[in-house]
C-alpha cells in the first residue's frame, strides 16, 4: 500500500508540473552539470551526446569509481558506481568501473555546485596520498 500511495504522490506531482516541464528542466540541469564538469581537467565523461538525460557516467583521473562514490557519500551525495551491467561497454571505454551522477526534478543548481565541490575535495583528498 505505501508504494502506491508514493506512486500515486509522484503521479500527481507530475500531472500538476507537466512532463514537458520536467524533461526541460532535467535537461537545464544535465547541461549545467556537464559543463561545469567538463572544466575540471582530471574529470572524465563518457558521454559527448547533445542529446543526454539527466544522467552522467564519468571517472576521476587515477581515482577508481568505488572511491570516489564512498567520498562522494561521505560529503551526502549519492552516485553509483560499477558496470551498470554493461561490461562490453566497459571493455569498450578501457575502463573497470564509472561513477553515474543522476538528478530529476527534486534537484537544483546548488546542489550541483556542492557536487563540483566534492569533486574537488575528492580529487585534492586522493592526489594527496
């Protein structure tokens, strides 16, 4: 009963904003976050698409993704890390693991601003070493 309720609650929630709205502003944000991740040199994003959803696959330079995901929680920010089941793709890339950034509606800016900050952190914090 409690998750229909839930999905009743977001049902509402998105027949009041409108999914046009929604995808806009999805999209508002994915652009924000990768341009401001794209302006950190030991960042890395798997995707060039002009066409993204609200969700980035990326690695720090020399920091494997598990690491950067449990500093990253640390700091109160959920990302996944791993192979999304998708080790051919993972062949592909070169790469054992990526971090995934995701965000919808119930996100801001700001919060994507302490996200650049934390990678910040995280990077200093493992260079260090």
């Amino acid at each position: 009963k409690e998750s229909s309720a839930a999905s009743d609650v977001y049902k509402r929630q998105v027949d009041n904003i409108g999914m046009e709205k929604i995808e806009q502003y999805e999209k508002m944000l994915t652009v924000y976050a990768d341009k401001k991740m794209s302006e950190l040199d030991f960042v890395n994003i798997y995707s060039k698409s002009k066409n993204k959803t609200s969700i980035i696959s990326f690695n720090l330079e020399k920091i494997h993704a598990h690491e950067v995901a449990s500093f990253l929680d640390v700091q109160g920010i959920a990302v996944r890390a791993g192979h999304h089941c998708c080790q051919p793709l993972m062949k592909i890339l070169n790469v054992v693991a990526t971090s995934r950034l995701s965000f919808g509606i119930y996100n801001n800016k700001q919060e994507i601003d302490y996200f650049i900050d934390a990678l910040i952190k995280c990077n200093n914090f493992f260079s260090a070493k």
